[in-house]
C-alpha cells in the first residue's frame, strides 16, 4: 500500500506530541520497513506492526487525561462553593460524626451495664453461697458480734477464700472498666456541650449574616429606586432636549445604559441574596433540629451516667460487705455485723415491711371496690328481673282480659241467634195455625198431596221473613254465614224478598180447583219441598257453625 506523505505544519498544542518525538520512534518501531526514497516518494510496509490501538497510543507516548476547556468553563461556576457553603457542610459532617460517636458511645455504656448486671448477679451468688456455708457450720441461729472478740477456733477454708478473692478481684476490674467508661462518656457530653456552643454561635452569626443581607437588600432597593427615578429624569429631560445637540444626546444615551446595566447587575444581586436568606433560614432550621437533638442525647448520656454512677455505688457497697465478711469468715465461724449495719438492716426491713402492708392494703382496697360494682351489678340485675316479672303479669293479665271479653261476645252472639232462631219459630207456628182454619178441605186426596200440604205449610211459615234465593245460597257460601248475617240485618227493613216457589202456591190458592190443577199444584209442591227441604239443611248447617266456633 502506497501513501504520500506531505510536509504539514504541526501544532504543539491540543495533547499531541511533536514530530522530532515521533520519528525515532518510528525508526524503532518498523526497523524491518523496506523504505526506498525516490523523488519524494516513500513506501512503507504496513503489515500489522502492532496488534491493537492501545499497543500503538502505548508505543507513540501513551495516553494521557483530556479535560475539555468548554466544560471548565460552563462548570466553573457551580463547582466553586462559597465560604459560607463550605463551613455549613463541614458543620454537617461534623454534627454526623458526632451522632456516630455519641451512638457508639451509648452503646459502649449500654455494654459496661450488663457487666454491671452481671457482677451484681456474682455478688448475689456469692452471698446466697456464704450463706449457705454459714447455715451448715452453725446449726445454731445467728448471733450479732461485736468486732472486737475473734473466734480463735474458726476453721479457714482456702479454698473458697481463693475463690471468693478472685471473684472480688473480677468485680473490682469491671469497676474500674466502668469509671473509665463513665470518664468517656463525660468527655464525650463535654464534646457534644462544645459542639452545641459552636452552632449556636453559628447561628448566631448566620443571624448577623441575615440582617446584613437584609440592610443590603433594602439598600438595594433604594438605590433601583434611585435609579429609575434619574432614568425617568433621564428621559424627560431627553423629550425636553430633543433639539440639543448629537453629543449630548449620545451622552444621556450613554447613561441610559449604564443605568440599566447597573439596575440589572443590582437585581442580580437582590436575586442572590434573596437565594442566599432562604438558605441560610433552612440551614437555621437544620441547626436548631441538631441541636434539640443534641440536647435530648445530653440528657439521655447524663441520666445513663447518673445510673452508672448509682449501679457503681451500689456494686462498691456491696464489694465491701463482701469484704466484711471475707474478715468475718476468717476471723469467726459465724457471722459479725457492726450496730450500724445492724440498724440500717433493721430500717431496710422495716420499710419493707411498711412497703409490702401498704401494697396490701392498696390491694384490699380494689378488691373492695371491684365487690362494690359487683353488689350495685347484682341489684341492677335484680331490679331488671322484678320488672320483666311484672311486665309479664301484666301481659297475662291483659290476655286474660282480651279472652275474657271474646267469650263474652260469644255468648252475646249465641244468645242473640237462639232468640231470632226463637222468634222465627214462634212466627212460623202463627201462620201454619192460620193456614190451617182457612185452608180449603179436599177429602180425595192421597198421601202425595198431604206431603204438598205439608211443604206448603213451611214455605208459607217462612212468609214472614225473606226466604233465600239461589243467588243468595251462592252468594253466602262465597262470603260465609257471619258475613251474610250481618248483610240481611242490614238490609231488614227493605221489602222482603219472594222466591218463585212461593209466588206460585200464591197464584194456585186464588184458581179453582180441578183435577188438572191438582196435578200441577203436586207438580210444584214437590219443587217447593225439595227447595224447602235446602232451606231447612242450610240454616240448621247455619246454627251449628257459629255454637262451634
């Protein structure tokens, strides 16, 4: 492959390196490049001298870090931070590593209290042994002794002494374990006191900052108000000067734009220093939280050490007691006590004792209390049930009542059917007797004609009321008997009603008789008794329902 190579100028600017530079390495790097130089030509062997770019950029100087110039540029601006910025972020870390330290300070406290849970725990076996070693010594119950009179015949056991001594030596290194943790965490509350002093005084000069930026502002402002007052000034006199000369106005122009210039660069700055008061009023906010919060693990660090300073007394106390009666078991078989000892023992279980009637009596007063509800429980309950008592008396009574008052209906209803049965008897009688005197006498009659007589009889006897009609028998058997009762009560006054049946016995009474007319009068006295023979079924069925119900 064949290039032509032409003299160029090259630049050492832009990161690339310069010609004298390359060329021997070029020599170096293809010394096996057949070069033949003729008129100007050169041919170079291009055959791979090199497997991949980063072998060739390593060959011809290595690379090298390029930052553009446009990005500074462009970025510059955000990337510098003001002294103000810089000090509220180094306050934030500062705050941070505060909090973690005070976490792992409260953790290590934390920690040096189950260890001083755990050599009370030791303490209280400790005794619980003693104790228990002095029992099965004396079978004898415990005497006080003076401190003065040794028991020259006390057994020593070296054994339990070693053990013991061991165990108070354990105690005392978990004692001074916990005064230098107590000693820590006082330095680091001394810590956190300064820190918080600092921010306040931060936050003080955070204030100071914000009332300068706020004069500034309202200088600011005086001074656009200045401003725009020279440029309305500005522009009258420029309407009034018109015909002044180019110069002059050139000139005011001139101061029409700087005076622009000057109210732009000003509301450039009030901009700004608004920006800057929002965030110095978050930053306040942030650094009263910090603060609180500072202050409320301050007094959880100062209640944690008032507890280890008590758990430290409580654990010295009882140290020596042990102590004291480590001298005892050596010195006497049993146990000694000072009178003081002796007397706060006494006020111990004195107030125990107070403590425990007191919980005693507190309790017998809930008791009380609860047996009290339980009582005005019980007579609610009581006064409940004697008033469901008495309603349900009165609901049978009542019932009693509504039965008693349906009977007597009844009765009223029975009575008032047995005289109007009575009372149509009575009728029916007066008008068969009637009937009889005045009724024609035929002797040839058979007994065909005595039973039309006799049906005669009864459809004549039920003259006085309304006899039924078919009609009606069907209609009363849709309604009921108690219904069609109270329908004929009220119409009783109208005109009574005749069935066919009658209208013709009527008409044969009035015709003179003959043999064809006695056939035809058998004729319908047979339909008239088989209609009287319906009547009389219907109205004893009537009788007996309302009896039944």
């Amino acid at each position: 492959m064949e290039e032509r190579l032409t003299e160029a100028p090259v630049s050492n600017g832009g990161g690339f390196p310069p010609p004298e530079t390359v060329a021997p390495k070029c020599e170096t790097l293809a010394p096996e490049c057949e070069e033949v130089r003729y008129n100007g030509r050169v041919e170079i062997d291009t055959s791979a001298p090199f497997e991949s770019v980063k072998e060739a950029v390593d060959r011809f100087g290595g690379s090298a870090v390029w930052n553009s110039q446009l990005k500074q540029l462009f970025f510059s601006k955000k990337n510098v931070q003001e002294p103000e910025d810089l000090e509220v972020s180094i306050l934030s870390d500062q705050t941070a590593q505060l909090e973690k330290d005070l976490i792992i300070k409260e953790r290590e406290t934390l920690e040096v209290l189950k260890e001083l849970e755990s050599a009370k725990k030791i303490v209280a076996d400790l005794k619980s042994k003693i104790q228990k070693e002095t029992s099965c010594e004396e079978p004898n119950p415990r005497k006080v002794h003076p401190l003065d009179e040794p028991d020259p015949e006390s057994i020593p056991q070296d054994a339990q002494c070693s053990n013991v001594l061991n165990e108070l030596n354990r105690a005392k290194l978990n004692l001074n374990q916990t005064t230098s943790d107590l000693a820590a965490i006082r330095a680091s509350i001394d810590l956190l006191n300064s820190s918080i002093e600092k921010e306040k005084i931060l936050l003080e000069e955070t204030k100071h900052k914000l009332s300068n930026n706020t004069t500034m502002i309202s200088s600011l402002e005086k001074e656009l108000n200045i401003a725009t007052e020279k440029l309305r000034l500005l522009t009258n006199q420029k309407g009034d000067e018109k015909n002044n000369d180019d110069e002059k106005s050139l000139h005011s122009s001139k101061e029409i734009n700087e005076m622009t210039l000057e109210i732009d660069r000003i509301k450039e700055v009030t901009n700004s220093a608004q920006s800057e008061i929002v965030h110095l009023t978050a930053e306040i906010e942030q650094t009263k939280a910090s603060i609180k919060t500072d202050e409320i693990r301050c007094l959880a660090a100062r209640k944690m050490e008032e507890a280890a300073k008590e758990a430290e007394a409580i654990a010295l106390t009882e140290i020596k007691a042990l102590l004291s009666s480590d001298n005892l078991e050596n010195t006497d078989g049993g146990v000694t006590l000072t009178l003081e000892e002796y007397d706060s023992l006494n006020q111990k279980a004195q107030e125990a004792l107070e403590g425990s009637r007191k919980k005693v009596e507190a309790a017998m007063c809930e008791v009380d209390e609860a047996n009290r509800s339980k009582l005005e429980t019980l007579k609610k309950l009581e006064e409940a049930r004697l008033e469901a008592k008495a309603s349900r008396q009165a609901l049978e009574e009542a019932l009693k009542r509504v039965e008693a008052a349906n009977e007597g209906k009844l009765d009223v209803e029975e009575s008032l059917r047995k005289w109007h049965c009575q009372k149509k008897a009575s009728h029916g009688l007066q008008t068969s007797d009637k009937f009889k005197k005045y009724g024609p006498y035929h002797g040839n009659r058979d007994s065909k004609s005595k039973v039309a007589d006799v049906n005669e009889l009864d459809m004549d006897s039920e003259e006085g009321e309304p006899t039924l009609s078919i009609g009606q028998i069907l209609s009363m058997k849709l309604t009921g008997p108690d219904v069609y009762d109270k329908l004929v009560w009220e119409r009783r006054p109208e005109s009574p009603k005749v069935s066919l049946g009658q209208m013709l016995n009527r008409k044969q009474r009035y015709v003179p008789h003959s043999h064809g007319a006695d056939k035809k009068r058998k004729k319908f006295g047979f339909v008239g008794a088989g209609f009287s023979v319906l009547l009389a079924k219907h109205q004893r069925s009537k009788k007996k329902r309302p009896s039944l119900g």
